[in-house]
C-alpha cells in the first residue's frame, strides 16, 4: 500500500494514529518535529503526510507551506490533524494546500477514511505531483 508520514509530537496519538493505518495495510514512519518530517519527507518519499500544527522546530503551517513551496512536493497530499480549530486555522490549512484538516480529538475510522480519500484523489491522472 502506501507510506504515510505522520508528524506529531504526541508519542501516543502517534502510536494510535500508526495503528490504525497500519492495520489498513499502509507502511508509516513517525517524525516527532517539523524539522524531521521536512528530513523524513526528502528522504523517504512519502504519498501522504498526516501533519500536527503545533509541534517544536517549525509548525505544522510552516511545514506546509514548505513542501507546497517545492516542486517536488508540492503535490504530495497532506492532512492536517491538530487540536487548532478556529476558522482562521482551518482556512489557512486549506488556502495553503492541506488536502483535508480534521481537529483533535478525532474519530479513527475518520481519519482512515480522510486517508484513502487523499490517496485517491492524488493518483488521479492530471493531479500535480503524481507524475501522470
């Protein structure tokens, strides 16, 4: 299946979140900073990346906006999955290139089904960044 990234710095919502798309048949690395899920996403290529606004190093938002800054990343689909939840959050996720935002605490089933959505919309022919 795919590799997911997930960015967070809750040890233990990480270890959930790595459950469940494990369980779904994805392959999931953990980044515990921004710094790292910049390293992590140059290194290992992920097809998704399941991203926290508020970690140390940089922010989500800072992440973000770098990987949609790069060519080489800026059609690799992200989900915001953080506790921030004003409508200015949500709108400058979503003006900023987040694929999906889903706010803490969340429902894992939701977040799974979040996940296959943005798989498949980035391996549509015509997306940017999917090579087709």
């Amino acid at each position: 299946m795919s590799l997911i990234l997930i960015a967070d710095d809750d040890e233990l919502l990480a270890a959930l979140v790595r459950y469940k798309l494990e369980a779904a048949g994805h392959r999931v690395i953990v980044a515990e900073n921004g710094a790292a899920a910049l390293a992590a996403v140059e290194q290992d290529r992920p097809d998704l990346v399941v991203l926290d606004a508020m970690m140390p190093m940089l922010t989500g938002f800072e992440v973000l906006a770098r990987l949609k800054h790069d060519r080489a990343t800026a059609g690799l689909p992200v989900i915001m999955l953080t506790a921030r939840r004003s409508e200015d959050d949500v709108a400058a996720a979503l003006r900023g290139g987040a694929a999906d935002y889903l706010t803490k605490p969340f429902v894992p089933e939701e977040l799974l089904m979040r996940v296959e959505t943005a798989l498949a919309q980035a391996r549509m022919p015509g997306q940017p960044g999917t090579g087709q």
